[in-house]
C-alpha cells in the first residue's frame, strides 16, 4: 500500500482571524492514481452486486412500491440526520407530519422533514438533469431550508473557510480546502461524477464520490447529509436500482466511528481500498436488511388482513382505514377522516375494530387529540432508528 501514499492530496497553509496560520486540505482529482487494486475487492462487489439486485427484485413484487420506498425514505432521514446529532426518531417525524402535536422536538422534525424533501426533489429532478453541481446545489437549498440552516447559505457553494472539530481551523481535527480552490476542486468532481472511461464499476465509483465529497466539503453545513444522499442518487442515475431503497445511514450510525476514521484516513494515507471494502460490505448488508423488512412487512399486512377477514368485522371502512394505516402509521382522526372521504363515526367504529384485533392502538391516552400507531408496523420500521443516547 505505499504506492498509494501517491493519491493524498495536498496541504496549503492559510491564514485566519488574528493571523493564526492552519493548513488546509485540497484532495487529488478522481480517479485515484495509482488504480484503485481491485483484485480483493472483486469478490466484496460480487456480494454487493448479488444483494443488491435482490432489494431490486423484491421492489418488482411488492403489491405497493411507493408505500415501502415512502416509508424507507422517511426512516433514512431519520437515521442520516441522527448522525449529525438530531434527537428526532420516527414516530416523531410521522407525528409531525401527521399534526403539529405538542412534544416533538420540532427543530429536530423539521431538519428531518427537509431532508425528506430534498430527497424526493432530487430523486424527480434526476430524470431531467444529471447529477451536477447545479443540481447538488438545488439539492442543498431544499435539505438546509429550516431555521437551523436558513442561515447557512442554503444552496451556494460556501466562501468562507469551515473545518471539522474543534473550535477553529487552527485546532481542527480536519481543514477542507480553501475558499479560493473549492470551484476548482468541485469542477475536478463534477468531471468524475461524468466520466464514462473509467470504467469503475458503479458501486465502486459512488464509493469515492462519497469519500471526496465529504474531503471537499463544499457547503457551510449539511454535506454529511448531502453526501449521504449523493449514493443514492448515484445508483438511480445508472439504474443500479430502479427504485430508491437502499440507504447506507443505519450502516454509518452503527460503526460511526470507523466511518469517520476511514474518511480521513483516505485523506492522510491514500488508503482507498480499505475504505471502498468498508463500503461494498455496507452495501451488502445494507440491502439484505432492506430485503428482509420489505419481507417482514409483507408478511406483517398479509397476517393482518388475515385477521380482519377471520374476525368477520370486515366492513369496507375497516379496510379502508387499514389501508391508510399502511401508507400513515401514526395518525390521527381528523386525518383519516379528511383523506378517506369518511365521516366521523364511521373512522371510530373503523379504529375500535382495528384496535379490537390488535392490530392498532390508541397512543397518548387523552380524550382529545387522540393519535391512532400501527405499532407492529411501527417496530419493523423503527429498527436501528432510535435516536442516540445523550
């Protein structure tokens, strides 16, 4: 591995507030020189490969994709945000965009729910323009739009310098590049993110695209989770999946610490490889889990449905209250009502026979403002989302 000592990029000093000088770090262009040695990583993009195309298979047989794909997105969210130290969980997130209910942390639920959005925005905008800095852009203004970002420059590339850790670049764990190379550097990705001679396969190219979008660091805030976003968006493009389901935060959040360490070793050594086989193994367990809850759920609602058939509390209200439940796990009367077109008795007799089969439950235990979970439906969901204990 010494020749990759040949990729790191390279340091230039600048000056801050009070003169203090720092070094900051502009990454070499991609692909890395030396070629990535694929010999090792062959047998790890195999099992990727194989994983991966089995998430995409089982989107084909799911009775209702866009169910599954909008209850993931929302659990990505969740997951990515976390890991920039949001407390939001995903029953908060539900509930938040269920009503504005008393109690949750709405700073958090709204970063999160920003991050939904900048999600499907891009995920629509991909089908008319590829993944460019124009659009990255787009994408960012739609993430940092909230009171936590409104002020972070949403949608412009920064002209300032940031870091990361510690309380200025002087003392900073990790210093991007300078404000005066960061369109040069962005350029050299921009070029990356086009190039069809590489020929690195698809899952290796998103893995470098990642690692050098966190290098540069491009914006004020929000590229942790801009990056993050950025491999999905990369597997669309090339139509590695045909549906957006796989989603590597939960991976990220679990070894969060050698996350982190193989980012910046990358920086300090040129180690991609190892970095690259950290990647290929999330992917693979990543979309095995995935595989695994869509069958989960599938056979959570078949048992259900199942139950309301045997029960002979089969009214066509029940099944369509049950069916909202499917698509919104944690709701409320009014919502059910004014969606399902259904008056007001009819959602609660609906909900009692729901609740009767154990099937959902009533969650706050007042006499207003009642808040109606799929809870089983909810667990499957919740895995690995919890938030971090402070």
């Amino acid at each position: 591995m010494a020749q990759a000592s040949g990729r790191v990029g390279q340091y230039v000093k600048s000056s801050g507030v009070g003169g203090e000088y720092y070094n900051s770090y502009v990454p070499n262009p991609l692909p890395p020189n030396p070629p990535l040695e694929m010999n090792e990583l062959f047998p790890l993009l195999d099992q990727a490969s194989v994983a991966l195309g089995r998430l995409d298979g089982m989107s084909m047989i799911l009775p209702d994709p866009s169910l599954f794909i909008y209850m993931y997105v929302r659990k990505e969210a969740v997951l990515s945000s976390q890991i920039e130290g949001t407390q939001s969980s995903l029953s908060d997130l539900l509930l938040f965009e269920t009503t504005d209910a008393p109690g949750v942390p709405i700073d958090d639920v709204t970063e999160v729910s920003c991050y939904v959005e900048a999600m499907s925005y891009g995920l629509e905008r991909l089908k008319e323009l590829p993944l460019s800095l124009r659009l990255i852009r787009e994408i960012h203004g739609k993430l940092m739009n909230n009171s936590r970002g409104g002020h972070k420059m949403p949608g412009e590339f920064r002209t300032s310098q940031n870091w990361i850790g510690g309380s200025r670049p002087g003392n900073a764990a990790f210093v991007p590049p300078p404000p005066e190379r960061l369109m040069e550097v962005l350029g050299e990705f921009e070029k990356f993110l086009h190039d069809e001679k590489a020929a690195l396969p698809v899952l290796v190219k998103a893995a470098m695209a990642h690692v050098q979008f966190e290098t540069i660091h491009p914006f004020l805030d929000g590229n942790g989770r801009l990056g993050r976003l950025l491999i999905t968006f990369i597997l669309c493009e090339k139509g590695i999946l045909k549906q957006p389901l796989l989603y590597l935060s939960l991976y990220f959040k679990t070894n969060r610490e050698k996350y982190y360490g193989l980012l910046q070793s990358v920086r300090e050594t040129g180690n991609l490889e190892d970095w690259v086989r950290f990647f290929l193994v999330g992917v693979a367990e990543t979309a095995n889990q995935a595989t695994d809850t869509a069958k989960n759920i599938l056979a959570l609602f078949a048992k259900d449905k199942e139950r309301i058939v045997n029960s002979g509390r089969h009214a066509a209200s029940v099944f369509t209250v049950y069916d909202f439940m499917k698509r919104y796990p944690v709701t409320n009367t009014t919502r059910i009502k004014d969606d399902c077109d259904l008056a007001l008795p009819t959602v609660l007799r609906a909900l009692n026979a729901l609740e009767s089969l154990g099937i959902t439950k009533e969650a706050t235990g007042k006499g207003r403002h009642k808040i109606f979970v799929y809870d089983r439906y909810l667990s499957i969901l919740n895995q690995g989302a919890e938030p971090f204990a402070n």
